[in-house]
C-alpha cells in the first residue's frame, strides 16, 4: 500500500554530481523522518543522513560536507544531493521514511517505517 522508492543513482566518474530522489506514494502516508543508508555488498549497512520531525539532520562523519539531504513535505517526497562523488561512495544507497500512517480499521493513526528497494550508485576513479 505504501510504496517506497529511491532514483537517481548509476555509474560516474570521480567528482562529479549525483542527486537521489525517494518518493513515497500510497496510503495517506506522511513523513515525519527520513534517514539515508548506503550498504557495500559484504558490509554493514550505514547511516548517511538522518532527518529528525523537527527538520533537523544529521550527518555521518565520511560525509565531509558532500552530502545535502532535504525534505519536500508537499510532494512527499526524501532527497539526497551527492557532489564530488568519491570511489569510496560506491554503494547501494537506501531511503528508509518513517511516519504515521492511518488504520481504517482502527480509526486512528500508527506509526510505521519503510525502506525502498535502494538504489546503486557506482563511483569509478
């Protein structure tokens, strides 16, 4: 019902720009946070960018002030712009929204979280 889904990513040269879209659709789901991860096969997956309820964010260290993560409440809708785009940010990069979705059933609001199936980004020196 509620359908996550990230864009943008593919294959660049060292320095150059990428921006990821994540689009969130269905369900009278709105966000309230965002966070975007980013898994190497083989490795831990990893916090890049938190985004608190108060629109406040939080970045990993390794982002080195490269990475702009932002919010469109109206189109519902998670971004991550990425600039001198490293080797080392190779990686799957995963938009996971959490916010309140509402139960019919139940005639009242819950919370839930939701990941999208991710998107490759690949970085070639």
């Amino acid at each position: 019902q509620v359908h996550v889904m990230e864009s943008g990513g593919g294959s660049v040269q060292a320095g150059e720009y990428l921006s990821l879209s994540c689009t969130v659709s269905g369900g009278g789901f709105s966000v309230n946070s965002a966070d975007w991860y980013r898994q190497v096969p083989g490795k831990q997956r990893e916090l890049v960018a938190s985004m608190s309820p108060d629109l406040s964010t939080n970045y990993a260290d390794f982002v080195r002030g490269r990475f702009t993560a932002s919010r469109d409440r109206a189109k519902n809708s998670v971004y991550l712009q990425i600039r001198d785009l490293k080797p080392e940010d190779t990686a799957v990069y995963y938009c996971q929204v959490g916010g309140e979705l509402f139960v019919v059933s139940e005639s009242r609001y819950r919370f839930h979280q939701y990941w999208g199936q991710g998107t490759p980004v690949t970085v070639s020196a």
